[in-house]
C-alpha cells in the first residue's frame, strides 16, 4: 500500500495595527503547516502578538497595494497552498478534509469560507451592541507556486504570467 500525499498549507495574513482581533485569527488557522504574517508599519501590539502565534513575522511595508502586499507575503510561505486570511477574519476549514481535497487537487485556486467579525457601520434598523458577523466564500486558497495576487484595491488572485504565457 502506497502513502498518499499529504498537502501542505500556509496560512498568510497580512497585517497593521491589528492587536484587537488578530489573536483570533491566528488561532483560527493554527492547523496550518506554517503561519506567515506579513506586518505593513503596525505601532500598536500587532507585531509582539503575530510572534507569539506565527511561524514567520516579516516587519514588512506599505505602498498602497493590496495586491503586491499579499504576494511579498506569499513570497515568504515554503507550503504547496497559501490560505489567505486577513487579520478580521476567521477561517472555517476542516483541515483534515481540507488537505485531502487538496492532495488530489488539480485547479490553482480554490475558495474557502471565512468569518468576518467586523465593525461595518450599521443599518438604522439593525440593534445596537450585537457583534457583526459575515460569512462568506473567497477566493482565498491558491497554489502557492503558479499564483500571485493583482490589484492595489479588492485584490484577487491570478495565474503567475510565466504559468500562462501571458503578461
């Protein structure tokens, strides 16, 4: 009997100012094979916290680019698959069927659910004080290899031009 693969997954965030939620997410993605936080000039406690969860901490920039920010990130992950989860949010994974998927995978992107747990401003008729909570599913899962992120502002990912030919 042969072993299967086992799929590799870091999970990536990119990060500023973010003490009062990123300890959440953090533990949110602890399954991950690494954990890569990416900080873009936090002052607050972002920094001490991501050392205390992640495997790798870059005290990084900001150029006004959430596309090039994710792929400096993504630059630093080592695993076959990057999750991309953002400092506010949780991901909801299921890491063992996860990583099956994953190993008999032949796509370069995938989406997964994430949490948001935000402060969005509210509607006149919603009630004061309940937390806000958004479920969603995003494009978040990419192979680490053939993809990088585009876009300075609701960044996406996308094939690597030397993967498709194609500037």
């Amino acid at each position: 009997m042969s072993a299967k693969r086992r799929a590799t997954v870091s999970a990536v965030l990119i990060v500023k100012d973010e003490e009062a939620v990123l300890e959440e997410s953090l533990r949110s993605v602890a399954w991950a094979d690494e954990v890569v936080v990416y900080d873009t000039g936090s002052t607050d406690r972002t920094v001490e916290i991501a050392r205390a969860h992640a495997t790798t901490v870059v005290e990084g920039y900001w150029d006004d680019d959430f596309g090039a920010a994710r792929s400096r990130a993504l630059a630093h992950a080592t695993s076959e698959w990057a999750l991309a989860v953002d400092a506010d949010e949780i991901a909801v994974v299921d890491a063992d069927r996860l990583r099956r998927e994953l190993a008999a995978c032949t796509a370069d992107i995938g989406n997964v659910i994430v949490v948001n747990v935000g402060d969005r401003p509210r509607l006149p008729l919603e009630p004061p004080g309940e937390l806000e909570i958004f479920r969603f599913a995003g494009s978040r899962l990419l192979r680490r290899e053939t993809c990088h992120w585009v876009g300075a502002l609701h960044e996406q990912p996308r094939l690597r031009p030397e993967v498709t030919g194609r500037p």
